[in-house]
C-alpha cells in the first residue's frame, strides 16, 4: 500500500473512532441522564416552535369543554394561547395566567361574555398576515365544530392545515350519538363539503356568514363531531367513549373505529401538573369562590376555604350536586333520605338491628356503636359531613340554605365548577343527575336523586359503572 493510501487508511480509522466514541458517549449519557430532564429537554424543544409559529385557539361554551381546554392550556403554557369562553365563572378572567390572550369581547365580570366569531376571524387574518409560517390549533366543544369552518376555513386557513381538538360537552356528547339516524349520518359529508366549499369561495367577504348568525349558540352542526372526527387532522376527547351506543345507523357503528377518539381524563390531566403549575390553576378555577361571597376576600382565603372544609377530615366529605330546583319544595324529601342513609339507625321494633347505606347490621342490644368494613360508626350521629354544591346558575334559595343550616350541611360556593374539586379532594358524591358525573372515578358516585335518563349516564350504569349506587325517590 502506498504512504498516500496508508495514511487515508488511518484518518478514515481515525474518524471511525472518533464517531464510535462520541456514538458511546451519547448512549451513555442517554442511559445515566435522568429520564425526566431529558424528557423537559424535549418538551422544551417543542414548545420553542409554538413560541413562533403555533398558535393556540380554545373557544368553549360548555362548562367541561372550558375546564378541558383550561387544562390543556396550563400544560402546554404556548404564548400565543387565544381564548374566549361562554360559561360565566367557569374560570376567572382576572387570575388567567398571562399567556392566554383574551378577546375584547370575552366578559372581565365572566358573566356576560357574547361570542363575537367577526372579532377571533379577524384575530386568525391578522396572524396569517403578519406570521405566514403560522400554524393554528383549534380546541373547541364537540357541539360547536362550526367554528371550524365560520371562523378559520372563512378566514383563509385550509381544514386540512388546521389542527382540531374536539372537547365533549358532557353528557350531550352521548346521548347525541345515540340519536343520530342512518340517513342523517350518511348526509354529512356531502353538506360538510358544501359548506366548507361556500366559505372558501367567499373569502373575500370578510363578513360571510353561511348560517346566517355569527352570535348564536353555534349549535348548527352539533350531530357532525363523529363524523369530523373521522379526518387524520382532528382529534375528539371524551371522558368515557366504551359508553357510545347507537341503534339507528350502521355506518355510523362501522365508522367508530375510523373516529380518533381519545379516551381523556382530566384528572389525570389535573394531577399531572407541576406544583407550580397546579397551584396557578388552582386560582384560577377557584377564583370563582369570591363570586358573591360575603366572607371570602383573596384568593388564599378561597384556596384556605375548601382545605379546612374537604379535606384531612375525621369524617368522609360528601358532596350533594344540585340542579335547577332551587327551594325547599324539590330538595327536602331527597336531603332527608340522604341523611338518614349515612346515620346508623337502630330499628324500633327489634334492638338489635341497625340499618345503615341500605343495609342491615346486627348489634348487642345496649351497643352505642355498629362495625361495618372495620369502621366504628355511633348509632344515631350521621357518619359523614354533607355538603351542597348548588347549581352555578342556580344557587339554592334563602328557605333552603336555612333547612341546611338546620341540618348542618354546608353550602359550597356555588360558581365553583364541582369537577375540580373531585380532582382536587377525596370526597364522595351524590345528587340529581348531571354531567358532572361523568367526571367521577369508579366507586365515587353514591347515590342520585331519582333514576338517571341521560343515555351516557344510562349506558354507564348498564355497563356497571355504578354498581352499587343507591337511587333516592321523591
């Protein structure tokens, strides 16, 4: 071999080794580096190109679709995060973390916000126009996926560019899918194609509007979710999807596995949350305390509030949910039952038998106390401590709030969206039905006043959801 060739030989060796040990390096380094700043380290990475580019939009009316994308905000913490949401006190305008943009529209009182898709069209143009690298991400309700086309398709952003995340109403999610039809199933493609062809043909108006209404309840095409969510470039959170059921149209059962549904639970969200994270989220959800409250000042004080009440209690926390009746009249005969479910009651005709939670337990005649599961319960003191979550829109009525205070069960402010405090504490809970429900854990749920009808809750009871939950009658 030549002193040229021997000496290319020995650089490529060279070269060769020097790959080898940095290759050795790098595993090393990957193998010993702590997985978690590694993996901060690539989230970092990624957020950098939202800094620039990605732009955030969640624009909720319901109140679990706000609490999603809240939650989904305060994760990702993208600057260019724009929101605008419908349920009043839901979340607090004041306390949002400064990231999140809000429209001039969105209420600072957080009651009497009015949608105005004109103003968030315009914010998507202005972006495009200044940034044309942008890329936009759209969370909204499952309801609204018009906003899709009457905001970002009529303001120059192509569907198939636009990042979709669907949030589920609620119960409405479910009991939609159960009634649509075969034929009105089969008929949405060809209308969403119609639509979204009307919108690109009239982008040059800035003011078009195919529905007609630009400041309504955006609820045109609220049966589509399912089938929108069929495109690779949409995504469809819900809390429980094995609890889909429909008997009117086969296409659609065929198509449920060509949805991109996510099974997504904001609990885990919500504990997924750096301390310091949760703790800003936490103002911002509790905030809402202060709404109309005559005792609660700051924010420490709500935040102090809930602690001394839910938790690190001698006694388990439960909490009753309400709804639209606000008086005496609808709740008394359910709040009695509850009651005297949790109070241990020794039956008058035979001493040695004491009722307590709809079971029978046999006790010494002269036993103050019932053991049940290892837990020592007194005979006649209610074994629990009751609250009452009012309804945000409905808090119970002066008559009412004075038979709780007979029976001391307290009244939580009633703005506070019930869910975060599921997260939040350990506490049991009961109640008329609702969409909260759908956000308790297995074995959280006690008891409902009155047989449920919603088709998700339903579904879920049939499937054993709520095996062993005990149903009160008025």
């Amino acid at each position: 071999m030549k002193n040229g060739a021997k000496k290319a030989a020995v650089a490529v060796c060279m070269a060769l080794g020097w790959m080898l040990a940095a290759v050795f390096a790098l595993s090393a380094w990957l193998a010993f580096s702590n997985n978690a700043t590694l993996k901060d380290w690539l989230e970092k990475a990624e957020n950098a190109q939202y800094d620039s580019e990605t732009y955030d939009f969640y624009i909720t009316l319901g109140t679990m679709p706000t609490l999603y994308a809240t939650l989904n905000a305060y994760t990702n913490q993208n600057p260019n995060t724009y929101m605008w949401f419908l349920r009043g006190n839901t979340i607090s305008y004041e306390y949002s973390a400064e990231y999140i943009h809000y429209f001039e529209s969105q209420s600072e009182s957080n009651a009497d916000s009015e949608i105005d898709y004109q103003e968030i069209r315009d914010k998507v143009r202005d972006i495009r126009l200044s940034n044309p690298a942008a890329k936009f991400r759209l969370f909204c309700d499952d309801l609204r996926v018009r906003f899709i086309l009457d905001i970002f398709v009529a303001a120059g952003v192509d569907f198939e560019d636009l990042q979709v995340t669907l949030l589920s109403d609620g119960t409405g999610t479910y009991s939609l899918y159960q009634e649509i039809t075969e034929q009105s199933y089969l008929e949405q493609a060809d209308m969403w194609n119609t639509i979204e062809q009307a919108y690109e043909d009239h982008r040059d108006d800035d003011d078009y509007c195919y529905f007609g209404d630009k400041n309504g309840q955006a609820l045109d095409l609220e049966t589509y979710a399912f089938y929108v969510s069929t495109f690779s470039n949409v995504s469809y959170w819900m809390q429980h999807p094995d609890y889909l059921q429909n008997d009117l149209s086969e296409t659609l059962n065929a198509q449920r596995y060509n949805m991109n549904i996510v099974k997504k639970d904001p609990k885990a969200m919500y504990d997924g949350l750096d301390a310091r994270t949760r703790a800003a989220y936490q103002k911002v959800v509790l905030a809402n305390a202060l709404v109309d409250s005559d005792t609660l000042e700051t924010l420490e004080d709500a935040v102090a509030y809930f602690d001394s009440q839910l938790s690190d209690r001698d006694k388990p926390v439960v909490l009753i949910l309400g709804t639209s009746y606000d008086g005496l009249e609808h709740n008394q005969t359910f709040i009695d039952q509850t009651i005297a479910y949790y109070t241990p009651t020794r039956s008058q005709e035979d001493q040695t038998k004491v009722f307590f939670k709809g079971k029978e337990y046999t006790v010494a005649a002269d036993a103050d106390r019932v053991v049940v599961d290892g837990n020592e319960y007194k005979i006649g003191e209610i074994s629990v401590y009751l609250f009452f979550k009012g309804h945000p829109s409905y808090p119970a009525d002066q008559e009412l709030q004075a038979y709780f205070a007979e029976e001391n069960i307290v009244v939580l402010p009633h703005r506070t969206p019930v869910e975060v405090l599921f997260w939040m504490y350990d506490v049991q809970v009961g109640g008329y039905e609702s969409t909260s429900f759908l956000s308790c854990t297995q074995g959280q749920t006690e008891f409902f006043f009155g047989e449920p009808t919603n088709a998700a809750l339903v579904a879920m009871r049939e499937l054993g959801f709520f095996d062993g939950v005990t149903v009160f009658e008025e």
